[in-house]
C-alpha cells in the first residue's frame, strides 16, 4: 500500500494523488481533484462493489431490502427499471429515512449530492410506505 493511501468505509484512495473536498462546481458537493499531474492509467481509487450505489446494495439494506422485495417480490432484480428504482430508492433512504446503519457507508456521498427541486420526486409508494 502507498504510504499516501486513505481509507474510509472501505474504499481506498491515494491521497498523494487525489484530494477530496468541496467544489463549486457540484454546487457544495463533494468533488474530486487532482493534487499533481497523474500518469494516464494510474489507479487512483479502490471501491468495494459492496458499497456502490446498486440494487444488489438496497435489498442488503435492513429497512429498504424488505420493502423492495414487498413491492417487487422476486423480480426486483430481473428487470432493467427495478434496479434503477431500487438505486433511487436506496438514495433516497439514506437521505430521508430514519438514521441505520446499513445508511452510514453511503452518507458521505449522498449528503454531497444536489438535492433541490430538479431531482425529481420520490414515488408515492415509496413516500407513503416511509
């Protein structure tokens, strides 16, 4: 390991290479930038596919998982516009649910998203059901 790297809720970075902090441009948000000129293919970060925004990730969510497999039952993840609804709501859980911490891995992130009037609406089932 570089003696630069950084680990947090289990993706590494090199910090020697990457800084992380907020930007303008994401409105506030979180942004990622260079600390030095990089070499073209140079490993800049390492994220366990476990703590990625997925459906996979929802259904593991103690709140969110059931509530998907409520709504969708066993189809949730065969079909393409399941998934993309679970990811939503997986974010919208994190944002807007009661704090788990099944939430913590992804809280960081989500709080450094744009969250306004032009990110649409969460679906009604998924309002009522909170």
């Amino acid at each position: 390991t570089h003696h630069g790297a950084t680990t947090h809720h289990g993706a590494t970075y090199d910090a020697d290479l990457i800084n992380v902090r907020p930007s303008p441009a994401t409105g506030g948000g979180l942004g990622v930038f260079a600390a030095r000129e990089v070499a073209p293919k140079t490993r800049l970060a390492s994220i366990p596919v476990e703590r990625c925004v997925t459906a996979a990730a929802a259904l593991r969510h103690g709140l969110l998982g059931p509530r998907l497999r409520e709504a969708f039952g066993a189809g949730v993840m065969e079909e393409y516009a399941n998934t993309q609804i679970a990811a939503r709501a997986l974010l919208a859980a994190v944002r807007y649910g009661p704090p788990h911490a099944d939430s913590e891995p992804w809280r960081a992130y989500v709080d450094s998203l744009p969250w306004d009037e032009t990110c649409g609406e969460v679906p009604a089932r998924w309002a009522a059901a909170a």
